[in-house]
C-alpha cells in the first residue's frame, strides 16, 4: 500500500505545504494529484473530507488559512 502526504496549496504565498497528514492507500496516484481529481465521482472518506475544515498556518508569512477547495489539496506520493 502507498503513503501519501496531504499538501495544501497556500492562498497567503502561493506555494504548496504539507499538514502533516499522511494516507495509506491501495490505488492511489502515481505522483502527485489532488483530492478533487483523486477521489473524482467518488464518494470522500470522512477523514479526508475533514481536512477542508482544518486550519492550516503558512510557515513563510505564518497567517493561517483554511483550504476549502479540493483541486488544492495534494496528495503526494512519500513511498510504498
């Protein structure tokens, strides 16, 4: 089963950061591809349907944001 890390993209300085949150999943992307494409069509797990109500804080301006948005949030691929 691969590992993935959840990375949001950051609306205070445009870059993509990770949440700490890490997935194990049996089919899932080859690289990197967000949550709205992944789980296109389908139904979102509950764990992954929370992180839109996450607050999340930008390491370079140190605001905080929520990412609402599914085409903005990332799964990368850290390895099997």
């Amino acid at each position: 089963m691969a590992k993935y890390a959840v990375q949001v993209s950051c609306p205070e300085c445009s870059g993509q950061h990770d949440t700490g949150i890490k997935l194990s999943l049996q089919d899932g992307p080859a690289d990197e591809q967000s949550i709205g494409d992944y789980y296109n069509g389908k139904e979102l797990p509950r764990d992954v349907a929370a992180l839109s109500n996450n607050t999340y804080t930008c390491p370079r301006t140190r605001r905080t944001f929520v990412q609402d948005s599914n085409s903005d949030v990332f799964l990368v691929l850290i390895g099997d």
